[in-house]
C-alpha cells in the first residue's frame, strides 16, 4: 500500500529527511543496518551541519517522524524503515530516494530483505517460517498498548461479561467448577449430589444466606457446617459465620448481576492452592555459598524469597476459607554430584525458615543414564531437558503426593520445564524470565551463527517461544520487561517478530495483546534488609566486621586501602559479569577528581584472582578492573572486596554504609529488574541505578533515587558528586532521598503484594483455563509440540549429551 511521506512528515521538510535519509545516514559496509540510537546521533549531527539551531530549517516533524523508526535497512537507492508507532505495534515501509511516497510491505516481507541484506554462505538456506498468530484468533484480546501488563483485569472483564451477555452458559460453568472442585483429594464447596443443577444452587444459596444471616450461635461452626453441609455446601466458604456469608453472597451477585470486581473477588476466595512447584533447573540452586557463581544470582534470592512468602499466605489463605491444610512448596532444581562445598548434591533440603518448604533436585542424566557430575553452563542444558522433566515429574507427584495445583517456571530453562510438566499433568503454569537472553545482546537473532557455539540461542529462543506461548499466565516484574519504553523495545516485544537468516523467520512469535501478561513486581526479604535506623534489629558484630573489612585492613580477599576512611562510601555488589559493568563505575569513578575527593567507592564482587574464576567473561572482567585501579592510582579511594557475601552479610553492609551516609550505585549496562536496587532502598540507602531497563520503573528519578546513564561516564560520575556537593550544602539533602526512597519501596515492592496477586492470578486464570477449553488451543499445543521435537530437540540433540 503507498502512503504519502506528507502523511508522517511537513511537506517542506520532506526534501531534507530525504536528504538526511539516503545520504546523512551513513550505514557501515559490513552493517547496512542503523539502529534507532545510530539515527537519532546521525539525525543530531545532521541538523547541527544544517544551522537548524541557528535559525536555519526547523526539522520538527521529521524528528519526531524519526523518533519512531526502529530500523533502517539501506539497500542503496532504496530504504527499508521499520517504524514503531505505538508499543508493541510496529509497521515495515519501503522508501526510493527519487520519490516521496512509501510503499507499506508486510512484516514477512521486512524479515525476507532483512534476510537478504545479511546473506551469506552460513545462512544462504531458507529459513524455517513460524507464525503462532492464527492461533489467537480466540478470546479475549487487548487493543491499547498502554493496559499491557494488567491481562487479569482484562480477563475479569471479558469473563464477566460473558456471565452476563450467555448466563446459561457461563452460569453453567461456574456451577459445575465448584462441583468439581478437589483439593488435597476432597471434595470442597459443593456437593453435585444435593445441588444438581444451576438453579438448585440459586435455591439453595438463598436458603443458606437466610440460615447464615439468621444464625443465633455464629461461633458453632460445627453446626453451621452441618446445616450447610445439608444444603449442599461443603468445606471452603470461609473460617467464620461473617466470611461465609460474604463468600456466598458474592457468589450470589455473580449469578444474578456479575461484574468484573466481583468476579475477582469471588474466585480470589475459592481455595484453589496449596501445593506449587517452582521450577529452576539450572545452576547453583542452594541458600548458602551460591550467589554469584556463574548463571547463579538474583533467580536464587528471589525464588526463595518468594516460597517463603508464599507459604506464609497460602497458609492463612487456605485458614481464611476454613481449612486446615498446610501448604507445600517444592523449589524444584538440578542435582549436581560435584557440589564444591554447596548443597547442589542433596536430593531434598529444606529451605530454612519455613514449614513445609524444599529444595527438590533431581540429577540431568546421560542418554543412557548415567547421571551428570558436574555443572553446566545454562547454555548448554538443553539436552538435557526432556528427560529431566519426565523424572522430575514422577519425584513432583511423589513429594507432593499428587500433582501441584501451580507450576511455577523460572528463566528459559525452568519455562520449558514448567509448559513440559503443565501439559503432561494438566495444571496451570505460570511463566517468569527474569531476564530473557535475546535483548541481552546486539544482533542475537541476525548474527545467531556467531553467538551459537558458545551460547546456542537458537535453542534458547525456540524454548522460550513455545513456552511463552503455552504459559497461563507470565509475570513480569516491570511493565517495559514486556513492552519497553517508548524508545526502547521490550524483551518480550522483542519475540513479535524476528529473524535468525537461514535457520528462522519468526513473522508472528508471540501476542503481546493476549490478557496472559501481568506485571507484579518482587519485594525483599524484610528480615535481613531492613532500614539502618533500626538499631535494635541490628547485629553490631556483623556491622563491625563488615565495617572493618572496608575501611581498615587489607587481608587477602580485599584490595585496596582506604587514605580517608571517613570520607562517605560510593557501594556497589554484584556478579563480575560484563553487562553489570562495575569496572565501568570504576572507570568513572577514576576519571573524576571531585568524586574521589568527596567520596571512597567500595564494590564487593567476584574473587580477585582471575585464575579462582572459571568463566572467561568475568575473568575478562578482573583483569579490567586491575587495569582501571592501577592507571587512575585508585587503591587509596578504593576497596574492592573479592569475596561473596552471605545474606545476612549482605544486608547488613547496606546500613553500615548508610551509617556513613554513603550511596548505592548500579551501573548495568541493561538491568532486567535489579534486586540489589530495592535492598538498598529497603536499607535507607540513597540509590543511583541505570536507566536502562527495569531499575525506571523502581526508581522516580530525582525523588526515590537517581537514575543514570552508565555509558557516559562523565555524567555519571557527575551525578553523584552533584549529590555529595548538595549534601555538604544541606544537611537533611541525604535524608531526604534516603526516606523517600524507603517509603517507595515499602509502599510498592514488598512479597505480601506480591503473593497476594500472584494468589489470585493463578485463581482466575485457573478458572479461566477451566472455563474454555478450546480447539485453537489444542492446536497451539500441538503446533508448539512439533516445534519441540523437530526444531529445538533436533537442535538440542547435537550438543554434548544429546544423541
Ligand atoms: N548477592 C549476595 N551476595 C553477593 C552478591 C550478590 O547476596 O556476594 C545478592 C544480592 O544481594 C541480590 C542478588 O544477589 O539479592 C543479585 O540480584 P540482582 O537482581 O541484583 O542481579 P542478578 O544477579 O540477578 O543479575
Ligand atoms: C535476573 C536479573 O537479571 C535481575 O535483573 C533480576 O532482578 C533477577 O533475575 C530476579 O528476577
């Protein structure tokens, strides 16, 4: 279809973005490619050369026009521009130089010149075409962008309309789901012999809210439950006279007048959880002597946090509902005979600080059986998998003593397990990424061929778009992880649509606009990070230790002496990875003389010895860091702690460098989330943290913390020192943004809101999954199946432990 570039751009301006177009844009000869960032620097220089500041041509609608192409493919006297008009809607046009027209090309036909462009000898074949879009042509759809993120609401809207528009059907349905409803083996809620039929439940209802509102003796339940019992109503109303009558007048008014509020209030109190499995095969899975060890960080802290909560309110969920059942959490991980001093290689551990919660692991095994010793980069665990998940499952069902009612995947691996053992045992499954691969790295998907010995994410992605496919429901912990900002593409986003040149043309690889998508953001555990201010809840032996391995002596875990100890303290912790870029903060640090004056830097990380390091990227990474202490002369302003720190440690030193009134700093190159962010918030700690990613949505720049751009090192750096100078002028500066901060994380982030949500998530979407059952899903299943066996098995296959 032609559309006139006038349509997008000021006619008088027209013949400029031409001229900035074919000949400003200057791609590289082996990249005839310009990402969004290229083209607004290019644009920047462009208009500079044209006096635009000046008072030469004002360029205002071609800039914004600009400000939405995502990318340009430059093949000579043509263009092709891939604009994003909205989040998560992009649209493909093709461009000449001589006209002022351009030509709308499907997105097909983007990803064909795309793989053209990038034609070689290792990817001349044609690539596999793979479109899930025909698969949701059913229900329940989002149309605006911006409500992305809040599917549950989306959900109860579309259901509870549905309960009003087909009442005998929808009715139906919910008459038969609670008759159905098990838990633990028993029969709850209803009983089908008593109350057959949806208007024997009308009947019914109304006698027993008469007989509840009536009651003379509230506190004999024993006797209520027998009157009930006798009305056809069954254990899991509620704990006492008050909240039956409640739950059964909810359930009234979703009969007679349903609405979206009421639906979700209603379900929200059926006792649909109490065993959950939580999938995390990879990597170090322990509570001690784990974090950062390769592929082994934040996934750890937050799934253990999470069980933990998430016994506590399962636990007085299902007393809320008037049972008394105790609720099981599996974590469910890889066994590792060659533990090097974890726990990887015990089959069952419980996690501590609970009552019913454990670290299930179950060993990978060779394909004829012997199990593997030792660790595997979570690059190369695919082949592994399908096998592991057939025996986890036997391990799940014998723990649990039956099938969980909430499979809970983590990361790509655990994702592809979770939709494994989802299908194979019918229970809903719920996905979380933490932080998908894809966005991590420029050109994964182009240039696949290259990144493919050492990271295989052609295996990768086909896992994650057949799980996030199959998922019930997907939590995310910011909203930009699923649909980026306005100027960057989220990683979800980011599975629309993709090529990997002769292997894959992805036209269609996942509905952004499906209701599955839900942010619920992670909290900390509140035990171990708490503010500074309390002192009582403080060990002053841990402080003092701590406090001494900073700022006194030098042992053989720490480099660096401190000239001016009293100086306050710049604080950052994390793995030595390359995208967590400490050595850059260093960098930056060095480079400013009126930082090093105002404050010390301290970073706990890694080990010092590159040779204690098995992985080369962190290898990399030490031996830069020495480089950078040693050219700016930084051991008297620095102390580097090359050791990891246990948790309580951890959460301790945040306060003993608040004591000091001190900073935290992450610098990522790009952060999924960033839990370091929120336990120094959590800790009274002012926060510095990139903008790159999800640490946007945790911090309000320049109110709950700042938020920085780790690649330019100047303003980075000069960011904090203006903060330093402004505490020196204001005393109450410093407390200011310690507070705020504090009140942002307690008021937002926190695991009580999060398991409160995550609860009634997997309740509406369990009865969602209850209520349609249809042909289109069936044949995703079968479709992502056939993905499974001849695409990433095939794959899979030919790594080391494969066929
Ligand atoms: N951590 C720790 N001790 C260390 C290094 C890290 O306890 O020596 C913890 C840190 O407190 C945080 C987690 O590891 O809870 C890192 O999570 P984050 O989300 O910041 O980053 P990830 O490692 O997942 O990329
Ligand atoms: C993985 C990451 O990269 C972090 O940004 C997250 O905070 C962590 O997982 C927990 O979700």
């Amino acid at each position: 279809m032609q559309k006139k570039l006038t349509s997008f751009v000021d006619d008088n301006e027209i013949p400029l973005l031409l001229d900035f177009l074919f000949n400003g844009l200057k791609p590289s000869a082996d990249l005839p490619l310009s990402l969004h960032n290229d083209i607004q620097l290019a644009f920047r220089h462009f208009t500079e050369a044209h006096g635009e500041a000046a008072g030469g041509p004002r360029l205002s609608s071609a800039r914004r026009y600009l400000a939405k192409i995502q990318e340009i493919l430059h093949f000579g006297d043509s263009l092709v521009l891939l604009r994003r008009h909205r989040r998560a809607n992009h649209r493909a046009y093709r461009l000449q130089r001589t006209a002022s027209d351009v030509e709308e090309i499907t997105i097909r036909d983007f990803l064909t010149l795309k793989e053209q462009l990038f034609a070689s000898e290792e990817n001349g074949r044609e690539p596999i075409e793979i479109n899930l879009a025909p698969f949701y042509d059913y229900g329940p759809s989002l149309r605006d962008p911006d409500t992305i993120g809040n599917g549950i609401r989306h959900l109860n809207r579309y259901m509870s309309a549905n309960l009003s528009q087909s009442p005998e059907k929808w009715n139906l349905r919910l008459y038969e789901f609670l008759k159905l409803h098990h838990l633990h083996g028993t029969q709850l809620l209803l009983d089908g012999a008593t109350v057959g039929s949806v208007e024997e439940l009308e009947n019914s209802l109304e006698d027993c809210v008469d007989f509840l509102e009536r009651c003379e003796d509230p506190e004999n339940l024993a006797a209520i439950g027998r009157k009930l019992e006798h009305l056809g109503f069954l254990r899991g109303w509620g704990d006492s006279r008050d909240r039956m009558l409640e739950t059964f007048l909810l359930l009234q008014d979703l009969l007679e007048q349903p609405n979206e509020v009421t639906l979700e209030e209603f379900l929200s109190r059926i006792p649909m959880v109490s065993k959950v499995a939580l999938i995390s095969p990879h990597g170090w899975f322990g509570q001690h002597n784990v974090l950062g060890r390769p592929d082994t960080g934040g996934q750890v802290v937050y799934i253990l946090d999470q069980a933990k909560a998430l016994e506590d309110f399962l636990r007085e969920d299902l007393r809320r509902a008037g049972l008394d059942i105790t609720p099981k959490i599996l974590i469910l991980t890889r066994l590792i005979p060659e533990h090097e001093g974890t726990t990887s290689n015990l089959r069952l551990e419980p996690v501590e600080q609970t009552e019913n919660c454990f670290i299930l692991r179950v060993p990978f095994r060779e394909k004829e059986g012997r199990v593997v010793e030792h660790w595997i980069s979570r690059f190369r665990i695919w082949p592994y998998l399908d096998r592991y998940a057939r025996e986890a499952e036997q391990e799940l069902l014998a723990e649990f003593g039956g099938r969980p009612d909430l499979i809970v995947g983590n990361y790509s691996d655990g994702n592809l397990v979770g939709t494994l053992l989802s299908k194979s045992l019918g229970v809903i499954q719920c996905n979380i990424a933490h932080a998908l691969e894809k966005s991590k790295y420029l050109f994964s998907d182009l240039y696949w061929h290259r990144f493919e010995e050492e990271y295989n994410f052609s295996i990768q992605f086909t896992a994650d778009l057949i799980a996030m496919n199959h998922a019930n429901f997907i939590i995310s912990s910011t909203r930009q992880e699923i649909t980026g900002t306005e100027t960057s593409i989220g990683q979800y986003e980011s599975y629309q649509f993709f090529t990997m040149p002769g292997l894959m043309r992805v036209t269609s690889g996942i509905n952004l606009f499906h209701p599955r998508f839900n942010v619920i953001p992670p909290g900390v555990n509140e035990e171990i990070f708490f503010p500074y201010t309390e002192k009582s809840r403080r060990d002053p032996a841990r402080g003092a230790e701590l406090a001494r391995s900073i700022f006194e002596d030098e042992d053989e875990n720490s480099i660096g002496r401190l000239a001016r100890p009293e100086l306050p303290p710049i604080f950052s912790i994390a793995r030595l990875d390359r995208i967590k870029n400490l050595t850059g903060l260093a960098e930056a640090y060095g480079r400013n003389e009126e930082l090093r004056s105002r404050a010390n830097l301290v970073v706990v990380a890694s080990v010092l010895n590159p040779e204690h390091s098995k992985d080369a990227e962190e290898q990399a990474e030490i031996a830069r860091m020495y480089e950078i202490i040693e050219r700016h002369g930084l051991r008297p302003h620095m102390r580097w702690l090359g050791r990891r720190l246990a948790k309580e440690e951890t959460g301790e030193i945040y306060r003993v460098i608040a004591d000091r009134g001190g900073v935290f700093v992450q610098p990522a190159l790009f952060e999924a989330f960033g839990l370091t962010i929120l336990e120094a918030m959590h800790s009274g700690l002012p926060v510095f943290a990139t903008a790159f990613g999800g640490p946007s949505e945790i911090i309000v720049d320049r109110q709950s913390g700042f938020l920085i751009n780790p690649t330019v090192y100047e303003e980075m750096s000069g960011t904090v020192a203006d903060f330093f100078a402004a505490c020196e002028a204001d005393p109450d500066h410093w407390l200011g943004f310690s507070e705020r901060g504090l009140r942002r994380a307690r008021e937002n982030f926190t695991w009580g809101l999060y398991c409160r949500r995550l609860t009634r998530l997997t309740k509406v979407y369990g009865f969602w999954k209850y209520a349609t059952s249809n042909l289109a899903k069936a044949r995703m299943s079968q479709y992502t199946h056939l993905l499974h066996q001849l695409f990433y098995g095939e794959r899979a296959n030919r790594l080391p432990g494969g066929r």
